[in-house]
C-alpha cells in the first residue's frame, strides 16, 4: 500500500522544491520510489487478469522520472510533486496509445486513461470511428461501470464543428472533442488504504472499453 510517509515527502517537496533540499532528502525520495514502484508492479499483475498484454510490462520503466523538464517552462522548480506511472499495452511510456495511467499527489491524486491531445492521425481515427460507430461508443460511456468511476467524458473541446463534419450529426458533440479522457478522482486517505490496489485495479476494468474503441480506430481505418 502506499504509505504516509511518501505523501509527507511529495508534500514536503512542494514547499521546497529546489535542488539542495531534495539532495539532503534523498533517501526520502528513494523510499518513496521504491515502494511507488512496488505498487506499480502489483497493479500490473492485477490488471493482467483482464488484460494480460499489460503483465510483460516493466513497473520501474512505467514511472515517470521525478525530474522536470524546465528548458522551455516559465516555471523552473527542478521537480515535480508527484509520482506517476503510464501502463499501456504498446510500451513503456507510449503517449499515442489508450493506457492506464496513475497520478500521485497529495490533494490531486487519481487514475485516468485515455486520449490527451493525441497526434492528428489518432485524433483523425478516433473521430473516422465515432463518425462510423458513434452509438457505440456512447453506449460504453453510459455503461454502469463507466458511470460508477468516471461519470462522463472528459478532455478540452472545440467551440465550433471539427472540419468535415455537420453541424448537425447525431454526435457532433463527441466529436468536437480534441481530447478524450476519462477520470477518476481518489481521496488521499483511500489512496492510503489497503483496499486502494483492488479499487485500482476495479477502476481500471471498467476503463478498458473505453481505452479499446480509442486504441482500435487507428487499425480499423
């Protein structure tokens, strides 16, 4: 389980992210990683169960370093204040596939997957396959399990109609979305829980229909 003591130091970093505290707090970091990582590493024997491509992933190549990139950021603090780790199928740390994804953050942690600002060829299938089977895909969104941990869809919106389609499709709303997201929020005492690695794993099976239509419209165009 993820402990308190690794959500005293992601909070204790966010008040002194610099480079001299986190040196002299390393070993706090690398406890944290560790046992992150460990997490990780269970979360993907669960989730292989229902989708056994995800077992041959490796949990130590699917967390995100903690280091940012600060070369073109106004923001230049050296480090982020969470940890979080990608699990998808096509590889460690792929960003145009549908995956699992975890977020750790003291106040802001959650599991979500999805299509974030996918590339134009994603983005151009997602919506060829929408167009195609759109009732489909708004049926998976308004499934019980979907609602139960997402509620809806989510993810930024165009203002007006994508090009190549009418204003007045039956699902021009879906449609007008350039991301496609789906999240689900966790309180930091549950994230604390024992309980929290089955409630990961449930969540993320209610997603995988969601990630499978957005993974499956680049291979049935």
């Amino acid at each position: 389980m993820i402990s308190k003591q690794t959500y005293q130091f992601l909070q204790d970093l966010r008040k002194n992210n610099d480079r001299e505290w986190f040196n002299a707090n390393k070993p706090r970091y690398e406890a944290a990683r560790a046992e992150f990582e460990k997490f990780v590493g269970e979360l993907i024997l669960h989730i292989a169960r229902f989708d056994p491509a995800i077992g041959a992933l490796n949990p130590k190549r699917s967390i995100f370093r903690i280091y940012r990139d600060t070369r073109f950021a106004k923001d230049k603090s050296p480090y982020k204040t969470n940890m979080g780790a990608h699990l998808v199928a096509f590889g460690e740390k792929v960003h145009d596939r549908a995956g699992y994804y975890i977020h750790l953050e003291p106040g802001n942690t959650f599991l979500a997957g999805g299509a974030y600002l996918p590339p134009s060829p994603w983005l151009k299938a997602i919506r060829e396959a929408i167009d195609e089977d759109g009732d489909a895909f708004q049926k998976l969104l308004n499934s019980a399990g979907f609602k139960k941990y997402f509620g809806g869809l989510e993810g930024e919106t165009l203002k007006t109609r994508p090009k190549d389609y009418p204003e007045d499709h039956p699902h021009i709303e879906l449609l007008k979305h350039k991301s496609f997201l789906a999240v689900h929020q966790v309180k930091d005492s549950d994230a604390m829980s024992p309980d929290f690695l089955t409630h990961a794993a449930a969540v993320f099976k209610a997603l995988k229909p969601f990630d499978d239509f957005l993974n499956n419209a680049l291979t049935r165009r």
